[in-house]
C-alpha cells in the first residue's frame, strides 16, 4: 500500500501534524498508524487537561516557542470546531521566603516569553482568588486553561476522515525500512511505503527511532504521575489551578491542584520511575522495560543525582499520608479524607547517556524519516504548532 505521509501514532503531537499537513498539503495521501484501538490512549489521555501559559521555559527554547504558537493554533481550533475549554487562569505560589527568587525568576521568564497581565500577588490578592491558598506571594497567570485532550485528538480524528487521512488502529509498527526511492513501515500486519515517514511515538519513541538510527544515544525513562481526586465536598478548596513553585532540579512542576474541564478537581500528579512504559497501575511491571532503562548507562547517572527526590517521590506514591502532607503546603486544610486516588498518566522523558534528563523538545531526522523524540509536557498544548513545523520542512511536492 503506497502512501505519500505515514505518521506514526494517534497522540496528539501526530494528529496535529497530520491536521498541519493536510492543510499544506491538501492532496498527499497521509496514512496514520496506531497500535491502540483509538486515539489519545497514552500521554495525550492520561495527562492534566492543562492549557500551558508558557510561563516556564527557558526564552528562545523549542518548548517557550512552539507553547505560545500552539496556545494560539490550539484554542483556533477548539473556536472553529467547538471543542469545550475554559481559561481560568492559574497562581503559582510561594510558601516560603527561600521560594521567592525562584518565583520571581519565573515571573521575569514569563515577560520575556510574551506573556501579558501576569501579576505579582501578595498574600490578599492571592485570597481574593484562591481563598484557601496558602502563599506569601504569588504570581497570577491569567492565560491558563483547561481543556480535555482526548476531546481535541477526537475532533481532529473526525476531521481528519473528513479530508480523507486513513488510519489503521491496532497496528503495531515493527521496523522501518529504506528503499532505493521510498521508505517502507512495515507492522504486525503488512507492509506500507511511504515517500516521508514522521514518528510520533511518545513512550516508544527511542525504540522506533532506533530502527533508522541505529546510534542514537537516547533513552524515555518513563515517570509515571499519580493522581487524588477531591470529593465533592472539598472541591469548594479549589476554585482553578494552584502550583508550587518548581524545584529547579528536577523537570517536572511538582504536585499541584487542578480543576478538569469535566468539574472534577485533581491533586497531582507526582512523578515516581515506573517499571512499565504504558502500565498506569501502581505495582504495573514489565521486565522488558525496566531492563530497558535500568541498562542503559545515562540511568545510574540519572539514579546517582535524583535519588533523593526518587525515594521521595516513591515514598509519597505509597503514602496517602505523604502525598496529603506535601499538599497542605499549597492549602493547609485539606486532610486525608477528603482525596480519593485518581488517575495516572506516565511521562515519555528522554535521557541522554551522559545522564541528563533532555528538557527541551528533540527530533531527530534523516532524508525521508523524522522522529519526535523527546516531547514531554508542554507537548499537548504545543502540539499543533509542532505539528506546523513538522509540515512547514516536509518539502514535498503538492501533488
Ligand atoms: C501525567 C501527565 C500530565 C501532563 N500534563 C500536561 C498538561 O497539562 N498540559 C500539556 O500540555 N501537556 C501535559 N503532559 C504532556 C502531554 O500529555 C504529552 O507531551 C503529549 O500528550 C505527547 O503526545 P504524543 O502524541 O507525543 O504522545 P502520546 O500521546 O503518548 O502518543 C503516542 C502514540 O504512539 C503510539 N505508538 C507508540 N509506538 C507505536 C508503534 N510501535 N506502532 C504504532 N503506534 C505506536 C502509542 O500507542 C500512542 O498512541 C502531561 C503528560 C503526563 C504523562
């Protein structure tokens, strides 16, 4: 079966880099191939619902630029196809005098990113929209949403039909081949060639790049994140979304509070190793993966610097007790009682072997294949501007 464009996985980075493509493109033929039997069933539906500012990464960055682009391109497209979403904007707060550099640091990255209205808080402004948050200062993001993305990845599925992408679902993809003039994908059913490949296989990244990239360096480690959910009657604690300040040493933004698109409020997530790349229950153990990880030399690196954080992170995964407790930094009255667990959703992080945790996004790509290989958060509110990229260096001839 010959194909123009195979986009390999129906997350949401690859659905908005078809969606980008045929737009550009709009006569190729583009065939999506996915080993679940729908959309969204990894990252992009497993994740927080959160419509990212921006405010975070580091000015000129892959994930400070394609943010704000994807931001815009994003909610261009939930208006024009009606998918539900709210900007409710967020506070980031500081507990203590040690956090306040780092918090006015972020403040500065968020006005060097563009963005606008961020506001410097004390702790009466911080009350008048969180009055449960504790916090000596603060900074108010007005620009943060919420969103469901498995609702976005379903809109462009059905609009993707509609301009005839072709999906095949329960696909598993084994090996990518060259040919003299084209390239052949070739899965657990058969054979497809495609002039362009784009692999956009989140927690299997490194494994599908690895089949054209026979040296590359790279290893997802995967972190999983855990989530309570409040009960009804503690949702009042909550009125949008409360961060921590970040620790600086570790890529993830720390347990925080969040009210979904769906009027649930989540408590979230942690970010613990996981033993599975796409097990999402706590004692969830592949062999295949841990060796994976565990034998690959940027690990112990990895070990050797974030133990400490690790142990306790895994520590807080057992204890309802520990969880709870670094939650009442960000609202002291919420108890045990009121947390029921949640879902969970597991982190693609790429690691390079000297050990370093990749922060920015990476792709890695030859004359006819192209791999996202490290697309963590803020991907899913990035992804139709990376998908615009993608699209944007196809150069391929608009048949
Ligand atoms: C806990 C958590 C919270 C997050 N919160 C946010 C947030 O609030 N906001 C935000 O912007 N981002 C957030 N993120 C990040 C965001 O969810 C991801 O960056 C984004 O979903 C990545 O999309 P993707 O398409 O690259 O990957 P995925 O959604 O994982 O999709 C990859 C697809 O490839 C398929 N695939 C893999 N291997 C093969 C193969 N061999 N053959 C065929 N198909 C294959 C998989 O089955 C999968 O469907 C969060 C992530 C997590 C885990």
């Amino acid at each position: 079966m010959k194909q123009n464009i195979i986009i390999i996985g129906a997350g949401i980075v690859g659905l908005a880099t078809a969606y980008n493509i045929v737009r550009v493109y709009p006569n190729l033929s583009v065939l999506i191939i996915e080993k679940e039997p729908d959309v969204a069933m990894h990252q992009t539906g497993h994740n927080s619902g959160v419509i990212h500012s921006g405010i975070y990464y580091k000015p000129g960055s892959l994930k400070a630029q394609n943010c704000t682009t994807g931001y815009a391109r994003l909610i261009e497209f939930c208006d024009q196809y009606n998918v539900k979403y709210e900007i409710c904007g967020k506070v980031i707060v500081a507990v203590d005098e040690n956090e306040i550099p780092m918090l006015d640091g972020i403040y500065k990255r968020g006005i060097e990113n563009g963005l606008e209205n961020l506001r410097i808080i004390n702790k009466s402004e911080l009350a008048e929209i969180e009055p449960y948050a504790a916090g000596i200062k603060a900074i108010h993001v007005p620009q943060t949403g919420i969103i469901d993305f498995t609702d976005v990845s379903l809109k462009l599925k059905e609009v993707l039909i509609e301009n005839g992408v072709e999906f095949k679902f329960e696909e598993k993809v084994l090996n990518i081949v060259h040919t003299s003039s084209r390239v052949n994908v070739i899965t657990n059913s058969g054979t497809f060639s495609a002039e362009k490949v784009i692999s956009c296989a989140g927690l299997q990244s490194d494994r599908i790049a690895k089949l054209t990239e026979k040296n590359l360096e790279l290893k997802i480690i995967p972190f999983r994140g855990e989530y309570y959910e409040l009960k009804d009657s503690a949702k009042h604690l909550v009125k949008n979304l409360i961060y921590p300040v970040p620790d600086p040493e570790f890529p993830f933004l720390g347990v925080h509070f969040t009210r979904m698109i769906d009027g649930k409020v989540e408590a979230g997530p942690n970010a613990v190793f996981s033993f599975d790349r796409e097990g999402y229950k706590k004692l969830s153990f592949n062999l295949k993966d841990t060796l994976d990880s565990v034998a690959f030399k940027g690990f112990l690196k990895i070990a050797k610097q974030y133990w400490k954080t690790g142990a306790g992170e895994f520590y807080r995964s057992f204890s309802k007790k520990a969880f709870v407790k670094a939650l009442r930094k960000l609202i002291p009255e919420i108890a045990e009682d009121d947390l029921v667990p949640g879902n969970s959703g597991i982190r693609a992080q790429a690691c390079s072997s000297d050990g370093k945790l990749l922060d920015d996004f990476y792709f890695v790509e030859n004359s006819r294949v192209l791999h996202v290989c490290n697309a963590p958060s803020p991907a899913a509110t990035s992804a139709f501007s990376i998908g615009e990229s993608i699209a944007s260096k196809l150069n391929l001839r608009n048949t």
